[in-house]
C-alpha cells in the first residue's frame, strides 16, 4: 500500500502529463477494440445468413447487389425474375433446394417478404408464439421486428409500397400477425414473412375476372430464388447454365462476401494502422513522461535507496506508474470502444441493417488489452533500469 500511495501521489504532481498519456494510450486500445468487435462480429454475421445458401438466382445486374438485397436485406434488387424460373430450377438435378423470395414492400423499415416456410426452416427458426400463415395476407414477424414495432398476435398492419419505410402505404391490404418468431441472431429476426401469394395480392388487387386472373398469374414473378446444391459439381455448372438465360443472373454468396470484404478490408486497415500509431504514440510520451519524472526524482529515489530500498524496488515504482496508467487507459479506451458500439449498433438498428451487440466482444481484444500494458511496460523499462542504477551520492550531492 505504501507503494501505491507513493506512485499516486507521483502522478498526482504533474496531472497534465498523467491525463495526456492516459488519454492517447486509451485511445488506441479504444480504436483497435472497435475495428476488432466490427470485423468478428460482420464476418460472423455475414457468414452465419449466407450459410447453406450456395447460389442465388435474380435478375440481370449487379451480382453483389444481387446477394446483399436476398441473402441480407439491405439493399435494392436487381428486379424480378418470371415465376417459372422457381420450377426451371427446382427441376434441376444439382438442385437439393430452392426458395423463392418476393419483395417489394416494408413496414417501419422492416422488409415484408413473400417466401414459404422452408425459408424459416432454413434459418432454424421456431415460434416463440402463435403459428405460420395458413392463408392469404397473414405474417409472421421476426423478434426483432416485434420489440422495435410492438407488432403480435392478431395486430394488423399495412405495409408501405418500396424499401422506404415513407413510402405509399397499401391501405386497401391489410396484414394479420400470426405469428412471432423466437430470436436467431440471424437475419430473419429483421423480416416480416408472409406467403408468396399475399405479395402478389397487395400489388394486383383482388381480381374477380378469370381471363384477367389468369393473365396475371401467367405474369406473376419472384425476386429472387435462394439455391442449395445437391452436388458439389453444382457449383461448376449450374452458375454457368443459368447466366446463360436471358433473364437469370446467378450470384454466388460466398464469392460476393469475398469481394466485399477485399472493399471494407482497405478501411479496416486503415483503422488499423491509425490505431497502431496511436500506441506508437502513446509509447514515446510514456517514455518521455516516465523519463521526466526520473529526472525530476533523482532526489527522491536517493532517499529511498538510503531508507533502504533496494534496486529491484526503486525499478518496480516506475513499472508500478507505468502498469496504473495502462490500467487506466485500458478502462476508459474499453469505455470509449464501447460508446462508439453503442452509437454504430443504434444507427445500424435504426436503418434496420446488420445488427451489432456492443458487448460482444471477441477473445481476441484480451491481446489488445495486453498490448497496452506491453506498450507500458515497455516504455517504463529503460527508465526503470536507469532509476536503480542511480548513483545515490550524486543524486543527494546535485539536490
């Protein structure tokens, strides 16, 4: 204890210094925290929605915007692809499963999508209450949908025509709520469900001529059709044979997530190397802080060694300064990493994009934290070797 007073009361004498180191260390270990938490917990959410998707058909475009409008829900399709297309690929021998996906509306930002219960058996989805959709113009909502919307069972609701939740709002189509799904951690705790039938219904109106109905039937179309393959020689043939149609476009999931990565990864690295000159930084002002102090000391240290302190302790003050000043920055960068979650996760959940847990930290910042106290030790070590290698008489002969 006597020790730690003595080292508080050090830094107590030149709080600026104290501040600053603390400040600049704090803020490296905070921005190397935050890239960390966003690169795991993206990759992971990335990874986990596209899981067992290994193709997806839609229309002529952007194979990137393909995947990100159907596997993850935060852009626009590329358009609509014919209803027939979801039997031409079904009947497929590489095929082992395909789901169709229509979309076009939302509620409150949320995204209705028109599909059938294989997309949320693919999900491992299960019913926290209620039941699925039985017939026309009933959804079942995501957890998440549900908390943000208070949205349950037998509420109605309408949606808004487009991907803007200020769009027109279908209000001659109403929706029944029959269900509410558990949360996954996956991107249908974001989605209204519904049948692909209600989808049509909303944007054709109720229909009482046959010829008419049957003309519309013929037109009717999907977004886009989730594929897995039956045999890994799927993934050489089937890609090619459907872009090969005049109106199909396929995307491969874990090529465009690649390729996304290679774009954010520039900026992650970024950050990452800002992060790395901020510890750089906070290195050298430790050194010149704790070399300062020495100096200014010397005196002191003298005293000590003649009450008879011994090197080894005299040396392990400055590392006990050093190791406060890291624990201080350790805490309030972890403080400082987690606001900056906090305020990412809140705007992402406001979008309705990819969902971001501020506190679901991989075991991978423990190496940041201990690099921050590496950092301090490391600027403390000369400092501590020059301050038990003091001459003592010299020291007390100066003053």
């Amino acid at each position: 204890m006597n020790a730690l007073r003595l080292v508080l009361a050090q830094l107590g004498r030149r709080p600026l210094q104290t501040v600053l180191s603390v400040l600049l260390l704090a803020l490296g270990v905070a921005t190397l925290v935050f890239v960390l938490v966003v690169h795991s917990q993206f990759a992971r959410g990335l990874t986990r929605d596209a899981q067992g998707i290994d193709l997806v058909v839609g229309a002529k475009g952007s194979p990137l915007q393909l995947v990100l409008s159907a596997v993850y829900h935060v852009d626009i399709p590329t358009g609509n692809v014919p209803l027939a297309a979801v039997a031409q690929v079904r009947g497929h021998r590489l095929v082992r499963s395909a789901i169709p996906i229509s979309l076009g509306d939302n509620y409150r930002g949320f995204r209705i999508v028109g599909s059938e219960p294989a997309l949320i058996a693919h999900y491992g989805g299960r019913l926290e209450r209620g039941a699925l959709w039985q017939g026309r113009m009933q959804a079942v909502v995501g957890a998440e949908v549900a908390r943000a919307t208070g949205l349950d069972l037998g509420r109605g609701f309408f949606g808004a025509h487009g991907l803007s939740p200020d769009g027109p709002v279908h209000d001659d189509a109403e929706y029944r709520v029959v269900g509410v799904l558990a949360a996954t951690g996956t991107v249908l705790d974001r989605l209204v469900l519904t049948d692909l039938d209600s989808v049509w219904y909303v944007h054709e109106g109720y229909v009482k001529d046959a010829e008419e109905l049957r003309i519309l039937q013929a037109e009717r179309e999907v977004t886009a059709i989730l594929v897995g393959y039956a045999s890994p020689l799927a993934a050489a043939i089937l890609p090619r044979q459907i872009n090969a149609e005049p109106r199909l476009m396929a995307a491969v999931p874990a090529n465009e997530v690649a390729r996304l990565f290679a774009v954010v990864g520039v900026g992650i690295d970024a950050l990452r190397v800002f992060a790395a000159i901020l510890l750089l930084s906070a290195l050298l002002a430790l050194f010149v802080a704790l070399t300062n102090a020495l100096e200014e000391r010397r005196y002191d240290i003298a005293v000590l060694r003649l009450l008879g302190a011994s090197r080894r302790r005299v040396a392990a003050l400055l590392l006990l300064e050093a190791w406060l000043l890291a624990a201080a920055a350790i805490g309030l960068g972890a403080l400082l990493a987690a606001a900056a979650l906090a305020a990412v996760g809140q705007a992402l959940a406001q979008a309705r994009s990819f969902a971001l847990a501020p506190l679901a930290w991989p075991v991978e910042v423990a190496f940041v934290l201990a690099l921050a106290l590496a950092v301090a030790t490391a600027a403390a070590a000369l400092p501590a070797w020059r301050a038990s290698r003091m001459q003592v008489h010299e020291a007390l002969a100066q003053g």
